[in-house]
C-alpha cells in the first residue's frame, strides 16, 4: 500500500460507536480508527467537557472524548450525504477534514480554561504542539503523507489555505458548535441546545471559500444561533459554574505562588513543578489530566498552608464562594479589597470578580474576525445571514456582558472588627 | 429547635437540581440538604456510576451522585405524590425513607467491581460503617436523633422492622432499580432502559409490609422488568465492557501481589498501602476515589515490572484484551492456561474466564431470597405477578448464564514457538 | 349538595388522560369531567387543531380536544404546583379558572380560518354562545352557580374582572401558547417548539392583576417567545400550509356564490344552507363539523360546476397551487389579474394574493393592546421583560410581514394564446 | 424514456417530508412521487391508523397516510443502507419493494375493523383490486411495465416468487410493524413501543428467501418482540378502545338491518347503499372514508329508530358501554342474554362478548403459517431466534386469550322488574 492510499483505507468492517446526540457514530475509514486508538486522543476521556460546570449541573460529567467523536460525525456526514458529486466538494479533503474534526481539541489541558489562565498556556498551540511533534497521533497521521500532520494542524489554525474545510470545522455555524450545543444541553439535561441539525446539514452546499446554507434554511439557522445564545446565558455562563472555576483557579493559583515562594509541600506535587515552572514538554502536557489535578487537589487539603488547604477542601466538597451581581465598578472593588484586607481576608483568594461576555453573532467587518453565515438564495446570490433575519440582525455585534462578585459569605459575617463587618455587609446590600 | 424537630425541617426555599431523567429533583428538607453537602456524598461525583463500563459505552460517565439524587427523588414522589394520606403509611418515617435512599450507595469505591474483587472490600459493609462511623454524614444524621444513623443503616441492610420503607428501595422494583435502569439507558444512549415509571409510581401502594401495585399496572411491571433484562446483556454485561472490568482487576492484582512479594514501587504506592494489607479505615477508604486509582494506573504505566506496566498502560490507552464465547469447559481453561505458560504469558494476568449470570426475577421460595412483587386486585386481593403474567412467569427463576474468555490477540500471534502457537490458536477456533 | 358544593366536589378516583406533551393529564374535579363527556365538548376532536397544515405537515392530524384538556391541564399545575397558599392567589377562583381554560377553544369551527373568513363568523362570539346558550356545557355549569356560565365566558372574553385568572389564559405567555406551541411541535415532528416549560411553571408568581415570572425565569421566557416566533414562520405561516387554506378558501366562496347566483347543486348542500344565508343557530354552528365539510367536498368534485368542481378535487387529493414570493404591489397583482382574466382563467378563485405578519412581543403601549410580560425581581420589583432581555427588545413591537402569490401552475403553461403566456410567465419569473 | 426507466427514474431535486417517527421521509424516485399524488394514495389521509382507539387514546388520531409513508421510508433504508452492493440483493427489484411497501395498505377501508366484519369486505383483495383495476395508482404503475401492478399485488398478497421482497414488508419482523410500533406509540405517547430500529436496520442481511438478522442484533430482536406484544396488550386490545369499536360494529349492524327490513330512513344512506347490499366497486368504496361514515353516524342520530339512534348518539358523543372481565363461558352469555331480552333491552345491539387474542411470535411449524425470524451467526449459520433466545422461547407458540362484555350500565340500573335487574346485578358482580 502505497503513502497515499492509508487516507482513504477503509476498515475490513464498518465500526459503530453508539451516541446520545447522533444515534451512533461511524467509523469506516482505517485512519481514523487508528487515530481513535492513540493515547493522545484516549486521554481525552479523562478532560471534562465542560470543566468544573458539573459542581453546578451535576450531570456535566462528559468528557471531550465523546464531543471530539461527535464533531467528526458531523463532519463526515455533510461530506457524505450533502458534499459528495457536487462540484466544489474534491473527495481526496475528506481525509483532511475528517482527521482535523476528530483532532481539533486535542490539546485541551484539564479543566481547560482555570488551567490556561493560571499556568499561561494555550490549547491551540498544544494541539498543534501534540499534532506535530513526537507522540502516537502524529506517527499515525504521517502514515497519510509526511505532511500530512502539518497540513492537519494548519486546518485547526484556520492558516490553511482550504477555506472550505476551515469552515466546516471552524466558523459560526460549525460541525464543532452543533455538536457542544446538542451535547451540552443532553448531559445538563436543558432544553435549550436544540435545534434542527438534520435540517441544517441537509442544506449545506459547498463553495470553494466556504460552507453555504440554502436560504430555506435561514430559520433553522435562526434557531441554532439562538440555541447558542440561551446555552452561553443559562449553561456556561451561570453564575454558580462560574462559582467553581473561581475556586479552581484561585487554588491552583496559591499552589503556584506558594511553590515560587519556596514553601515546602507536605506532598512534593512533582506533576505540577513543570507547569508551575513553565517549562513543560509535549509529554508532560499530555500527561496531566483530570485525574491528577483531582488526585493534587485532594492531597492539598492536608497542606499545612490554611489558605490552600481551605481553597483546596471547599473545590472538593463543593463548598463554593457566594455571587453578587455587580456593576464592575473599580471604586467599589477596590473598596471591597481594602475592607477584606483590613478584616485580615486575603482578597487575592477570597475577593473575586469575574466578568463574562458573548457576542452572539457577527458579520465581517474592520475588527470583528468572525466569518460571516452566508445564505444562498434560489437564484443563485448570496447574502449574509444577518441582511435577510430580522431576530439575527437584532443580536448582530452586540456584545453582552455581565459581571459578578464571588467570596466567601461566612467568612464575613465572622469578621469581628463590627464596623468593617458592617461596611462590608451594607456594600454588598446595595449590589444586591 | 428540639432534636425531633429537625428531621421535618424545611427549608426556607425548595433547591431543585436539574437532571435529565428527572427534570428536577427537588429538595425540600432541611436533613437532604445539609446531607448532600457532606465531604462523603460530594465523594460519589469521583466515582463512576457504571465503573469501567465507559470504556464500551464512551458516554457512560456519570457518577452514583447523580443515581443517588435520583433515588432519593422517587422515594419522595411515591411518598408526596402516591402514599401521603392512604392509611398504611407514617408520614414520621418520610425522614427515614429519604435519608435511606439518598445513602443507598454511600459506601460504593471506585470501580466498584474490580475494587471489592481483588480487595475483599464489601460496599454495603462500608455504607453503614460511613452512615455509623465518625463522618459528616452521621454527624448530620444524629440531629435527627441519637439512634437515627443506626436506623437509616437497618434499612439499607434490610434488618430494619419497617418492611414497607425497606421495599420502597430495595426489592425487585424499588427506587434504586427504577433509576438507574433510565439513568444508564440516557448515558449510554440506548433504548432498552424505558418504561412508564409515571404509571408504575401511580399505581403504588403501601401495606404494613411492602409496596404494591395495582394490577391495571402489571403491563407496566412487565416492561419494566424486561427493561431490566435487556440493561443487563446489552449493557452491564457486554463482553466489550466487562473487558475493562478484567484488565483493571489483573492490575490491582497484579500491584498487590507485587507488593506482597516486596517489589520495591519507582512511586510508592502511598494510597494503596492500607487495601493492600486489608488495613484500610474509613477515611482511608472515603479517601481512595477514581481520581487516586487512575492517578496511580498512569504512574504504574512508568514502573519497571512489565506485567503491571502493561496492564496499566492497556487500561489507560484502552487496549483491551480480546474476548471468545466459550462453554465454562475447565479442561479447555486449563490446557489453554498451561500452553499459555508454556509460551511464557502469564495466564494469570492475560487469560481470564468470565461468568456472567441474572436471574430476571424470581418469587418467594427456599433460597430464592427474593422479595416478590405482588399486584393489588380490585377486589383487594393479592397476587404474585408471575402468576398473572406470561411474560413474567417464562422467566421467573430462570438463571441465565454466560462465558467468556479474555487474553490479548496479538500476544497469541507473536508466540514464537509455533506448535503451541498453532495448537492455542486452533483451540480457539473451535470455541468461536 | 348545594350549588356552590358541585364546584369544588371531587370524582370519587382521580381520572387520566395519556397525554404525549404533559404525560398524563389529571382530572379530579367532577365539573371538569362533566365537562369533557359534553357532546359539545366531544365535538372537538372532529376539529384540527391545526385545519388545513396536514397537507403540507403530514402528522398535523390532532385535534382540538386534545389542546384544550392540555390548557386545562397546564392551569390545573400552575394552581395546584405554584399559585396555591400564595397570598394574591384565592383558591375560590380554582373551578373559574379551570373551566375557562378546558373551554377557551369551543366555538372553533371547521377549518377555522376558511371557515371565519368565508362565513364571517367568530368563533370567540360562538365559544360565548355555546357557554351561555342552551347546550349541554351550559346545563354542566349552571350547577355550579346560575352565573358560573356566563363567569367562564367572560374570562375568555377577557372582560371578567379578575385579571389575574384572565392572565393564565390569555396573555403573551399563557397556558394556551404553552400548550399549543409544545403540541403543534410534536405533532408536525419539529425541534422548534420546545422550551423549559417546567421552569416557566415554577416560577410563575400570582399577583391581583396578572401572572409574573421570577426574574430568575427569564431565559426561559426569551426561549419561550423565540419558540413561538420560529413556529409562526417555519410552520403556522409555512407558504404550502397556507397554499391548503388558500384552496379552501376558494371552494367555500365558490359556493356559496353560487348557492347565490341561483346555481342548482347536484347534491343539495342542506348543512351549509345557514351558512351561506348568515342565519345559523348554535345548534347548526355545533353541528358542522370537519367530517361535514370533508364530505361536502368530496360530493362537490361530482358537481357540474367546473371551478366548483375543479377546486374541491384538487384540496381533496391535494393538488395545490403553486405560490411565489411577492412584494405585495397591487400594480403587479391588478396586471396579472387582468391577464388571468384575459386568458379566460378566473381570477376570483385562481390567482390569490396572500400576506401574513406576526409580531412576536410587544409591550403596553397606545395601539399595542398587549398584556405584557412582567418580571418580579428578587427586590420584589417589577419589570417589564424587553427591557431587561436583549434579544426580546430586539424583536418588541416589531411586525414581520410576507407576502405569497398563489395560483394554479400549469394552467398557466396551458394558456393558449402565447402573448399573454409569455406575458404572465415573465412577470412570474420577475418576482421569483 | 423507456418503460422500464421509468421505474427507476430520479426526481430532479430529492423531496422530503418531516416526520416525526423517520425525522425525514426521503423521496427521489418518480414512481414514488407520481404514487403519493394519486386520489387513492391521497385517501389514507382519511383513514385513521388506529381507528376507534381515539376515544381511549385521544391523541391517536394519526392517518394511514403517513404509516404508509413510513413503512416505504424503512424498506428504502434497509435497501440503501443495508443491502446496496451485497450479494444477494439485486437492485432491479428496489421499485418493486418500494411500491408494494408504500401501497401495503392502500384498501383500508374506513374504521377497517368494523367495516370488515359488518360489510365482509376484506382490505387485503381491496388492495389488490385498486391496484390492478382502473385506477390513478394502477396507471402510475403501469408506467413502469405492464407487468408491473400485477407483480406489486403479488408481493403485498405474498404470492410473489421473490420471498426476500415480500419478507422485507410481511414478516415476523417486517418494514411494517417497525413501523407501526414506533409511530402508534408515538402518538398515543405512551412509552412501550419502542426499540432500537437502527441498530435492527444495521444488521439486516438480504440471502435469496429472507431477510436475516445478524446474531449480534438478538437482543434488539427480543426488545422489538416484547414491545409488539406490549403495544397489543397495552393500547390495541385496551378494553375502552375495544369498546369504541364495539358500539360502531352495532351501530353499522343496526343500519344495516333496518335498510335490509325495510325501514324508512330520514336521509337515504345513498353511500352506503352499495355496502348493505353487498355490490360495491372499486370507485364506491375508495369513495367511502371517514368522514363519510361520520358524516352518516351524525345524521342517524336523528333517526327515529331508537336504537340506531341512540347507538349512534353515544358513538359520537362518545358515550361508551362498559366493559367487564369474563371466562368466555356461553352459559352465562346465554343466561344474560335471555335476562336482557326480558327486560326489554335489545341483546343483540346492547349486549356484546369480545375476545381478543394474540400470539407474538411463533416459528415454522405446522399450522403455524409463520414466516420465523432467523439469525445469522459469526460462523455464517442460520438459526431460529427462539433457539437462541431464552426470552422469545418462552412466549414461542403461545397464544393468550381474553374475554371482555360489553354493556352500557345505566340501562340495567334502570330496568324496572327488581327480579331481573337483582339477578342481572349479581350475575355481573360475580364475573368483576
């Protein structure tokens, strides 16, 4: 067998993986299936998809194993029911869109986004980095062709120069997106995240530059951006969820600073010294899950630090900070600090604000970088999406933000000092 | 606030969870609430509802804390909503139906099966030892009253006088049953686990001694039970699933009796030490979650002893062994395991025979430690179902039974001697 | 029993109905199920909910008995889950606002909007009519009271003084859109009409005037008013749903112009002689019901007339015009006209000018003549709902309109005379 | 064109209904097209799936329409997705499957059951006579061959010599009834007919006489069996639809007795002329659906028959006899029968025995005229699913029975002789 034959190799018998969100998932070509079996892609049953959101919705327990399967169906499917005989689709990018679906959030560290913000890494880079570099996944996508791999990770860049299948995978009305609303909304057990995908797939036409959808579709369409919209507001922005991610970060935080501060741990955490370090390698990353994160946070609460150990103790029993909307003020925040500190609360771990925004939909224009959804009319034209939707041009480029303020409630009814108590106390009221 | 008072205490607000089997469970009681927030019920988030089952079914990753929740869920609608005001039931022991179902499963390890397998632990010895022990939970308990611990304890070992609270949770279609057969059937995505529990919940009613339904119910029991019949071969015992079961029970086995023969560990396996000994407390034992055990399968990946090394890396990358149907021949077993040996594989960690056995349902008679299910009449008589139902009486009793042999393929192929090579593979053969 | 005793008796046993939207729909009140066994009542399965729709959604087949024990069923909840042992709430208005709502679509009848538009009448005045008049629901209701009848006609006429209970039934979200949007969903199959109506229920607040929902509520609600726009346009104003009306339409003014004219029907049209002279009784309206027009229908095919004839046969087998996008311009509509006319195909019943509009949301404002939504912040004020959510200010107040040009296709081909062909086929491709 | 390009020519752009049970009906051969136009395919709009039952189950009000529409849809998929390109299927055939699939049941009569058995018409040769008569259907058809309308009855009679063909629409585990169940249960919302259609699709495997499931399927097998047997225990043999059904068989027999005794109607039963003298054509009985038949029930209650009249009043208003558990024994049917009589009450109208019974699934034997279901093992054998099946073999060949009376109570409550009535009384309370 020849380099280039392995892409389209198919499987002496078509394999099955029974889904919630597509029935089941088809696996037919040797790649992928081989791809599917690499430690790299396994390891992500071991990285929530949704991160700490399950100390909120208990249900959220799913692992981007499954979503990584899910994008690669769908992907499969617009290629192999609406793509395939049309003119602008070439069948020899199957391969190529196929392996960057199933790809495309292989380098999410554990509960990604607390761990990028603390340790300063970036799950695009490491995803190239994994695709790239000296590990199973990368051995498997050069059997394809030697460039292959770069080719891959070039996809999930969005720098290659196949635009068409840069946006399957990437856009504002993608195979990832459709996937993580479905998803989400099953293992939440919400209603929001749905909308008609069979509808929308359906009426998927290829271009050269990007994925079309028939205007008939415009309401389905509709529908999707909108599902996306009450997923952001009632799911991942929840302001309990978000109450998790607080204390997850502001833990990791004081492990990391407590270790630059020479303290000596109880138990040396020698998984986190790279990351605290910043200087971890390919392996090193890929070894890290969320299983040693759980194992690290656990061993903690027995630190003879008080302020880890507790941080530490309250992410395991779930003993999350309270919020309090907020305008996000700095004369108030500020203020806030000062009276923490004062009250002998240090505000670096115990005083948090968060602030949380989505823009739902945008066309392209100077500054917005999004790539517009682009309908194809009976005769032939295009228009963006936004120029024939009354709802989608309503939300286009408004950006909504909302702010909360996280601490801990007992600690301040606990301050001694009356008067900081007090002050404290009648500030927050007046959030309220 | 007298130490009675306590165990009917409302809250000032109804919590409610969302959850996709439920909707919404809804807690309303004071004791629920401060229970769920313990360190020990927080725990049940670390261990998986269907243990090494996600290796087949990749969804199946939720956890007892859901199940848990869910449990507790049906027991107060069949008290709210179909018991409250009939004569045979004391709304004083509402207390101790919750209480006993939201703990049913509070003593569970992680990998539940393998864990009490290869160390001799017993999940319903270590619920009550958690619910009676020195812990949050009994701490919470006890407000209720003194002997309130020893009492929830006696219901879920079904040495409690109260036969009908004991029935609500456990007999042959009790809370536990009814949900997580629609749990693990949503998880895994499949259609076997549906039935009409609204229906069945309806048609409860209590007696001195046990549950009853009426008999317009009894084609809802039947599905029931049929729902449960199909769980168990399509799901629970899928010889793919039950293949991760195996590899994980030779690790641990193989780590103990590592440990046992002195072998010196690269990573002290600290955690492990007191099950390895049979030493272990209760906090030990609350302490050891799935987070420890695949934090330390993924260090036993590095260490030097290429069994444990092998196995652990097969679990974790998910390279499973191979599974045959086979008859329970013990002279086919030990002719394989002595040519296995001959070829220098160790059939005492790479081939392994696995019986799986479900006895559907079964009514009350010598030995069969059943508790039946009995239809309500109109004319208010009792009757077994089995003697109503030909569906149900075509498998009461029945024990259907099921092997499999486990070893890893490719090991086979690579054995050099080729006669003993041949003679395994040709053995294999005729079983298929 | 006194009178007022007959509004609060309860059935001996409880009564259900298998409902696939609420699962099961519960009757305890004996007014309720005297009610439902009115032949006025029964009537309503003979009534589609949807008329027409079937012919362009294959599964729009349910009728309205199903939607009414549905809107009865959702205000039954709101009682008993949410309103009862509130303040604002009086349970002495419990057999009103049950009544209103089981009731609130009686005087619909066949085919509804044809029906209305071709016979000019109301079915609000008739729903009064039957309420108040001498039937069968009437002689139910005045057992509760002698002006119970004339109570439950009020609310639905929205002129009763309770506001509150006028609320739950007709307000921009109340139980009737929540039933009708969840029904019309499932029955046609689509993903649209979904929302969380469990939450919506639960925090639903009774105040003296109206229903609020807890600001906690308003994604939900946001959910609630987008479902509703994505049904009015991808379903209720779908251009083939109405192509079916549009037919219907046409063949009842067909004739009843004729019955006009004089013309001597084949099959003497008895039922429809009221209708065509405007002096229909209740008895007549209640009498006429879907099976009578369907076989009208049916008997007109044989009919000499030939656009009577003509018409009947292509709604009963379902051969369509066709329909086209159109500006609305009354210069294009007069020209095609004239040229219809001129090719001797009559306008009047072949060539028809469609235009639909909706508008989603509005608030209380001079011409809205809307109840808005209101939300009950945790402060306990009170806000109206577009001007805390962003997406429904986007739509608030503003009407969507459409137009749709249908006419018979291949008549058009058929024309002889090629001038004006070619003439009418150009204006036709101008528009599409 | 060619004749035979007809039957295998595409539509130029694929068409698709939405349906709820499939998601979307695909349609891209003309022949399928041209089919479901015809005034006869059109007609099972009027023709309820279910019949009666809509007066037990109030949402089963779903037409013949879209069950023919699904079963063509599951025969297209098992043939595009399971045996296109395997040996044993010839692709010549997929029109001849697909007609006879969507044609199945194209001589339903109205409210079929009762039709049958009062008229003795017989769906079945109404099938084949509208397919091979004068016929819009039968013109359609012939545009494929000559030959072709005569082969499709064939396949539907079971007559036809390709065994494959007719095993994918008539077998134990058919097009059909995947069909049906599914959709039955969807819309009467109850929870028993499902199982896991995809997975069966998945392994069915065409050899020259049947279709084969592949042994791996068994317990999706076992899963569909049960919910058959469920869905007729359940919904098609519930008591209250049965009675429904009852009181239309007495209500057609009565008129039909009168016109053959010579009674004087009000309004001439034109239509039904041909049924009660037993000469119908083709085209009076594709005339005759149900709105016709309701049309007449409606005008008999005007009848001055009192019999008729009342049968008919209570059909409409659905004011239903009442239905008690029974041995099947004539002497007490005869005994209460003659205490009817004396008592004045019309036996042979007000007086029925039903017996239902069902046999779920037997094999090939004597006598039992079976088509069994027949696995293929990994070894390519073929086996009996009750061989393999502990489930199945336990039900295999056992017919269950049950009686019901039917009677309306109120009448007996209101006989005057106290003789009779007691006795009467006591006679019933004896059988409850």
């Amino acid at each position: 067998m020849s380099e280039t034959d392995y892409g389209t190799k198919k499987l002496f018998e078509e394999k099955v993986f029974k889904d919630p969100i597509h029935r089941y998932i088809h696996v037919k070509d040797q790649v992928i299936w081989d791809l599917i079996k690499t430690k790299e892609f396994q390891r992500l049953r071991r990285i929530k998809q949704l991160g700490t959101l399950y100390l909120s919705f208990h249900t959220a327990e799913h692992s981007r194993f499954g979503h990584s399967l899910g994008v690669y169906e769908i992907v499969r499917r617009i290629i192999d029911e609406s793509f395939r005989g049309r003119e602008a689709w070439n069948d020899a990018d199957r391969p190529l869109a196929l392996c960057a679906a199933l790809l495309h959030d292989l380098g999410h560290g554990p509960f990604s986004h607390s761990f990028e913000k603390i340790f300063d890494t970036d799950h695009e880079a490491f995803t190239q980095a994994i695709i790239t570099g000296d590990t199973e996944v990368n051995e498997v996508l050069s059997r394809v062709s030697p460039t292959f791999p770069q080719e891959v990770a070039e996809v999930i860049n969005k720098t290659h120069e196949n635009k068409l299948v840069i946006s399957m995978i990437s856009s504002q009305i993608d195979a990832d997106r459709m996937d993580y609303l479905q998803r989400d909304a099953y293992f939440t057990g919400v209603s929001y995240g749905k909308f008609d995908m069979e509808r929308i797939l359906r009426l998927m036409r290829p271009t050269k530059d990007e994925v079309l959808i028939k205007e008939s579709g415009m309401h389905a369409v509709e529908n999707f951006i909108m599902s996306r919209y009450q997923m952001y507001w009632q799911i991942y922005f929840h302001p309990v969820s978000r109450g998790g991610e607080v204390l997850l970060n502001n833990t990791l935080k004081r492990a990391k600073e407590l270790y630059q501060d020479g303290y000596e741990f109880e138990r040396f955490p020698t998984d986190f010294i790279p990351f605290f370090e910043g200087t971890m390698t390919i392996e090193q990353y890929v070894d890290l899950d969320e299983a040693v994160v759980l194992y690290y946070l656990k061993e903690w609460i027995k630190e003879r630090d008080p302020i880890l150990s507790d941080l530490a103790r309250r992410f395991i029993n779930r003993d999350l900070f309270k919020f309090l909307p907020f305008d996000g003020s700095i004369i108030t925040m500020n203020e806030l600090r000062e009276l923490f500190e004062e009250a002998g609360i240090n505000p670096n771990y115990y005083f948090v604000s968060e602030s949380f925004s989505d823009l739902p939909y945008d066309y392209d224009r100077p500054g917005s970088n999004r790539q517009p959804i682009h309908l194809l009319q009976r005769n032939g034209k295009i228009r963006e999406i936004s120029s024939q939707s009354m709802v989608i041009q309503s939300i286009t480029g408004i950006n909504r933000q909302d702010y909360k303020l996280y601490f801990p409630k007992e600690l301040i009814y606990n301050i001694e000092d009356d008067a900081i108590r007090e002050r404290i106390i009648s500030i927050l009221n007046e959030l309220n």
